[in-house]
C-alpha cells in the first residue's frame, strides 16, 4: 500500500467511526475527540503491522486483528470517558469498527 492509499484508507475509517460515534450521541464533543484519538492510536500501528507483515492481510487475521483493534479501542474510550457506560462503549467500538471494516470490504471489491 502506498502512503497515498494508507491516507485514503484513515480518512475514509476516520469519517465512518466518527458518523457511527455521532449517531451515538450527537452532544458529545468529547466522546468525538475520544474516538478521533483512539484511531489515531490504533490505525498506524496495525497499519503498519500489515505493512511490515503481509502475510496477516489474509483471512482469519484481518478479523482476529479487527477484534483486537475493538477491545483496544473500548479500552481507550473507556480511559478517556470515565463517566460512560463500559458495555455501551464496548458496542459503540463494535459498531464503528464494523461498519468501517464492511466499507474497506465493499471498496475493496468495487475498485480492486
């Protein structure tokens, strides 16, 4: 992957987990700015993971991956937010992370 592609990938990743988190409260600056940071953190060390390591770029590693990257990310919500719910952070890390696995899925197979 290029740097140009891995850009292209985080802002399309940091577009979809952001929609996801402000469809889950729309009043929370914080929880945005807590998701924001969380990617920022996640995104370039797996990246660079599969960089470094192709051979994780199949199946079963890239969901085992986007099931670390969950919990990871809940984590880090769940540090930044202290006040929050655990379990609805939990899902709420579920949900962004679904929704922009099955996107880079979709755009993957439209554009090859």
């Amino acid at each position: 992957m290029t740097l140009g592609g891995y850009l292209t990938a985080f802002g399309l990743t940091l577009i979809i987990e952001l929609a996801v988190a402000l469809a889950f409260d729309r009043r929370s600056g914080r929880l945005l700015l807590a998701v924001l940071m969380a990617n920022c953190f996640t995104h370039p060390i797996f990246g660079t993971l599969l960089l470094l390591a192709p051979g994780l770029r199949g199946v079963p590693s890239i969901p085992i991956i986007e099931v670390v990257i969950v919990l990871v990310e809940a984590a880090l919500l769940i540090l930044a937010l202290p006040g929050r719910k655990r379990g609805a952070l939990l899902v709420l890390s579920l949900c962004m992370n679904a929704a922009s696995y099955l996107a880079g899925v979709l755009l993957y197979h439209s554009w090859g």
